[in-house]
C-alpha cells in the first residue's frame, strides 16, 4: 500500500469539506490533503444553474443513494441524489441560500452544545458570504468568497405567485436571512454573473494553489486508521488500488450525514451489536451512531397553466431554446439562470405558533421526477415541506464492503405532529392557488386534482406522492448525552484525533435548507481546529 503523509486529513469535498480544507490550508506551514470520492467539477451543468435538472440523477456526479422501502409513504423507495464531486452536494443541490431561524441554533445551544447559539454561529456565516444586495439588518457578510444575491430571473407568473400568498395572508418579506424570515418573497442563491458558486468553486479551488494544499480525487476512502483509540490515517481506495493516508494531527469527516455514519461503522465505531451483524469488530461501542435520521419530507402541487410562459414551453420549442441558450451565453440571463425554487414561502400553520412551521418552494415548471423530464403541458409547481420533523431514521450498514451503499430508513410521516403540520400546510398551499392573482394561469390542479379534498384523501396523496426536498441531517449529532457521536468541539466522543464536520453533527432540523449551514460549520470547525474563536454578534 502506498503511503503519504500529512497533518490533515479531510474526507469528502463537499460544502463543509472544502471549507475546512480551504480555511486549514491558511497556514503555510500545515500540510492539508483532501480525499474526495468523486471526480473534478468539469461537467458543464454543474456550473449553469438550472442544471441541477441534469446532475440529480447523473451517476457521474451523484451517489444516486435509495431508501429501503419507507413504511410511512406506502412501502416505497425514496431517490437520495447526494453529491459525489468537488464541492459534494453544493455542485448538484438548487442554489438556494437558507440559514434558517436564530431559534433553530439557539435550540442546539440549550441542548447543552456552548458556542452554537445564533450569535455565536453568526459570525461565521457572514464571514463566509458575499452578499451582492440590500442588507438592511446588518446580518450579511459582503467580502467572504461564497457570493449570494437576490434570484435575477423573474417573470409574471411568479410575480402573481408572491401576490396570490399577501391576499392569502402572508406577509411579504424582502430578506428571509434578515432579522425575520416569516413572508414570500424571492429565494437567494449562492450564485455570480449566471453561473453556480458551489463550495469547491468558492473556497477550495482557489486553495488548490496553495503548495500545502493537495486534493485527492477518485479516492473512496474505506475506513479511519487507529493506533488504539487514536485515530493515525484513512486507508482508500483509488482505481482499484488500495491507499494509506497518515495524518500527524486529526482526519476530519466531511462526508455528509450518509456517509460520515457509514465510515464511522465501517472504522469499528458505532452500535456494537450492528457491528457484529456486519463483520466488523468494534473499537469504540457508540450507539448513536448512523441515529437520528431526520429530513425535510415535501409534498407538490402541480397546475396546469393556462398560458404558454413556463420553462415546460421554452423545453418544447426549439427557437425559444435557441433564444434561451443565447440569452444565457451573451447575456448570462434567462431561464437557465433559474434555481430549483424562485419564490419561497415561510409561514405558520397556526397563529399561536412563535416562528414558521413550514416552507414553500415555487417552481416554473413541472414534472414527475426531474430526472425524467418536464411534463409536455404547460405547468408549474409549488411544493410543501415541514421545517422541524419530529420523525427519526437511522443510516445502518447493508455490510462490510466500503463500496456498498448503506441501507437508508427515513421513517418519515412517523409522528401526529408531522402528519398534522403537512396536512396544514397543504391547505394553505391550496388556499394561495384559491387567490385572485393566480386564477388567471391556472387551468386546473393537476396533482393532487380536486378529487381529494378529505384529511384521509391529503395524507394519502403525502404518502403516495411525497419525498426528500434533499435535507439530511443529524446522524453523528452533536451533544453531551449517550446517544450523541460528536462534542461541541466536533471532536468524537470516546477516541482522539478524529472529528466530524457536515450535516449530520446537526442535533437538530434547521428551519430551511441546509447548504448553507453546512458552510458555517466548515467555517467553526476550521477555527476549533486551529484554537481560534470569532467573537459573537453583538
């Protein structure tokens, strides 16, 4: 086996992975080397935004990860799409850049987690952002290297879509990222002059000409190395020859909350007696590991539009493409500037509630699956999703092989009150297609169809229709208590030189989507790492 050295090593390029690596690599006299189960971004529709139509289901660049068959939605499998290239799942996800709710982090601090309340995380999110736009509360970041802006591309039907939720009752808001984000309005995106700004393009390509800086692609990495309970290395796997990677100092998990899990397990550390089951022997018997599953569950609305304006037409028409794809390369404007969700919604489902319960995302367009195309009439979507499941999952091992894709059970739907917000969230999303301002476009509902109007009819359709909007989290949480993987420091419980860095150290759902926190948490960890603390907002 062949071996390289370095004081830091971070598996998985994803949002946080590059972070980290980009952040570490500061320091000229550190040696960082990423390993990255993918390749290089050099597929053309990472990098225009509405590609993310193409990538979701493109092997080349995507784990392409199913559930197990899912009692809460009939028994049937759910499509994960997970990045597999530089910048992980930023390089394929929607563009959109959701921090969530002050409360959300507030929460994780009152779990016992010090240093992650909304001011202590903070800083960290503005230190990464590069807000191209109006910053009215003072809570952007402007010079980080991750840019963010207002969505550009708008039009008619999304104009009447934000007026038809103000005569439905909700506010508009200008800056859901501000000090409240409770309203309509357009979604932000991590995007500059018409093209994506994914993780690796932000922060870890312009690190990669640090000399100190290697990045390591096609390595799947098989299992962290130990010296006792000290973690020394990751051994990998790079066409079809088997590697070893020593880090004098810490390896960093950046694989995301499936795989992070699955290489912990597969490393001899998690529930003891699934160990066993799976051939492995265990080091450190570390039940919550791969527990904790949560995810944002959404079910859509499609309509069929009464005029010829959606991006279903513009795929339909071969001049209007050619005007598009000229739009776009003059210009860097036009429909495939558009990200996966123009208008966004955050609303209560009930007036006593404190802040919002669920989320909206309109969408210009419609089909079945995006994967397999649009739908040949004209149409458009809007989705629901409840931000704060109470349902949990587990990631679990299908057996030994590194290369084998861990067995997934969400267990969505599994709870009254999950069931109840989605329920009530349907019904508002009913009630905005109700508006003055959209009947003009709709010529009728096309999902679920006015055939179901009962609460039994509702949850069918969830169950039936329903999937991931794309959001796990939570599988090697952070805390202090027996089911928790990782401290407040990252570092995980039980053994030393070994910490876990993405989504799934969240304790917690946040209220949105998750990229961008998955960056702030490449940010907090690169500084706990190196000793250092921002101080918090004032």
């Amino acid at each position: 086996m062949d071996t390289i050295e370095a004081d830091y090593v971070v598996v998985g390029a994803g949002s946080a992975g590059c972070v980290v690596a980009a952040r570490l690599s500061e320091d000229p006299n550190v040696r960082v080397v990423v390993l990255e189960a993918g390749g290089a971004d050099r597929n053309i529709w990472i990098h225009i935004p509405i590609g993310y139509g193409k990538t979701i289901a493109d092997a080349s660049v995507n784990w392409m990860y199913q559930t197990e068959p899912d009692p809460g939605v009939n028994n049937r499998r759910i499509f994960w799409p997970r990045g597999k290239v530089l910048g992980g799942s930023s390089s394929i996800n929607g563009l959109l850049y959701v921090r969530g709710q002050p409360q959300d982090f507030d929460t994780w601090r009152q779990l016992g987690n010090v240093g992650w309340a909304w001011d202590d995380v903070l800083p960290y999110f503005k230190r990464s952002e590069g807000r191209v736009g109006p910053d009215r509360d003072g809570l952007h970041g402007h010079d980080g290297p991750l840019t963010t802006c207002d969505l550009q591309e708008r039009n008619r039907l999304s104009e009447a879509y934000i007026q038809a939720a103000v005569a439905a009752g909700i506010p508009y808001v200008e800056d859901y990222n501000g000090a409240n984000q409770e309203g309509v309005g357009y979604y932000q995106v991590t995007a500059r002059n018409g093209r994506r700004v994914s993780a690796a393009g932000a922060f870890l390509k312009p690190a990669m000409k640090r000399a100190n800086l290697r990045v390591i692609t096609q390595a799947q990495a098989e299992r962290v190395l130990f010296a006792g309970r000290q973690a020394v290395g990751v051994a990998y796997r790079q066409g079809g020859q088997s590697h070893t990677i020593r880090a004098t100092k810490e390896v960093i998990l950046c694989g995301g909350a499936i795989n992070s899990p699955q290489l912990l397990m597969l490393s001899g550390i998690g529930r003891g007696a699934h160990l066993q089951e799976s051939g492995i022997e265990t080091l450190l018997d570390l039940p919550g590991v791969g527990q904790n599953l949560q995810d944002h569950y959404q079910v859509r609305f499609v309509y069929k539009c009464t005029q010829k304006i959606t991006v279903n037409d513009i795929m339909r028409s071969p001049l209007r493409m050619a005007i598009m794809g000229a739009q776009y390369a003059l210009f860097r404007s036009g429909p495939l500037t558009t990200s996966a969700g123009q208008v966004g919604i955050f609303c209560k489902t009930r007036p006593e509630l404190a802040t919002p319960d669920v989320q909206f995302h309109y969408i210009g367009f419609s089909s079945d699956r995006p994967a397999e195309g649009l739908h040949k009439f004209s149409g458009f979507t809007q989705n629901v999703c409840q931000l704060r499941p109470e349902s949990r999952g587990e990631i679990l091992l299908h057996s030994a092989d590194p290369l084998a894709a861990p067995a997934i059970h969400p267990n969505y739907l599994s709870t009254e009150t999950d069931r109840r917000t989605l329920l009530d969230g349907l019904q508002i999303a009913r009630k905005i297609a109700a508006q003055a301002a959209l009947r003009p476009y709709i010529a009728s509902e096309y999902l679920p169809g006015d055939a179901v109007q009962s609460e039994a009819e509702w949850l069918e359709y969830a169950r039936n229709y329903g999937g991931t909007i794309y959001h796990p989290i939570g599988t090697a949480k952070m805390g202090s208590d027996a089911m928790a993987v990782v401290d407040d420091q990252l570092r995980v419980r039980g053994v030393g030189g070994l910490r876990v860095a993405d989504a799934s150290i969240m304790p917690l759902m946040i209220s949105g989507n998750t990229n961008a926190a998955c960056i702030m948490i490449g940010e907090k960890c690169a500084d706990m790492v190196r000793g250092r603390t921002m101080a918090r907002a004032a």
